[in-house]
C-alpha cells in the first residue's frame, strides 16, 4: 500500500469512527451501513444494540447498480417490517455511489 493509499484510509477510518460515535442502529431504527471494494458495493442493516445484520446485500460497482441494491435492501427491509433507518455513510463522500444507494434505497420506500 502505497503513502497516499495509506493516508486516504486511515483519513476515512478517523471519520467512520467519529461518525460511529452518534449513530447507533436499533431494532426499531437500524443502521444503514455502506462499504466499496474496487469490484463490489456492500449495504446492510445493522442493529448494533444486539451486535446482529438484519439484512444485506451486494452488488457489482457502479451508480446504477447501487441504486438497484438500495432498492432491493429496502424492500428486503420492508418485508421485515422495517420503514425507518438511520444512514452510516462511513467516511465515504456523500456521492457517486454512495448517493446513488441512499437514493434507491428511499425511492424502496426506507425512511432516513
């Protein structure tokens, strides 16, 4: 791993941290959670009070993909009885992908 590499993560892992600190998922209110690899988005809906993913998914990288995974994790959520989650955004810029699964997500019908 190169410097820049290196000081771009440890960057985004201070702001997840700090972001983690205020947002704590429920059973009632989970945790709307964001991750990209090079190949692959991840979303899931945590509940940290039990230390449990209640749902998940993963798609190939790319906006339009992340719409449609925001998309399926919401009516994933709604099946469950889930309308209203709290968004962990971690560390990422909100944009590109991370804006397109927020958006498909809300457009499932989850509430933020």
């Amino acid at each position: 791993m190169s410097k820049i590499q290196q000081k771009k993560t440890e960057r985004r892992n201070k702001i997840r941290r700090r972001i983690r600190s205020t947002i704590k998922g429920t059973s009632e209110r989970p945790r709307l959670s964001i991750y990209k690899s090079s190949k692959y988005t991840y979303l899931q809906l945590i509940d940290d009070m039990a230390g449990a993913t209640l749902t998940s998914t993963k798609t190939k990288s790319g906006v339009d993909n992340a719409k449609e995974a925001g998309a399926e994790l919401a009516k994933a959520a709604l099946d469950k009885g889930i309308d209203k989650v709290v968004f962990d955004r971690s560390g990422y810029k909100y944009h590109g992908i991370v804006k397109a699964a927020a958006d498909g997500a809300r457009d499932g019908g989850l509430d933020f």
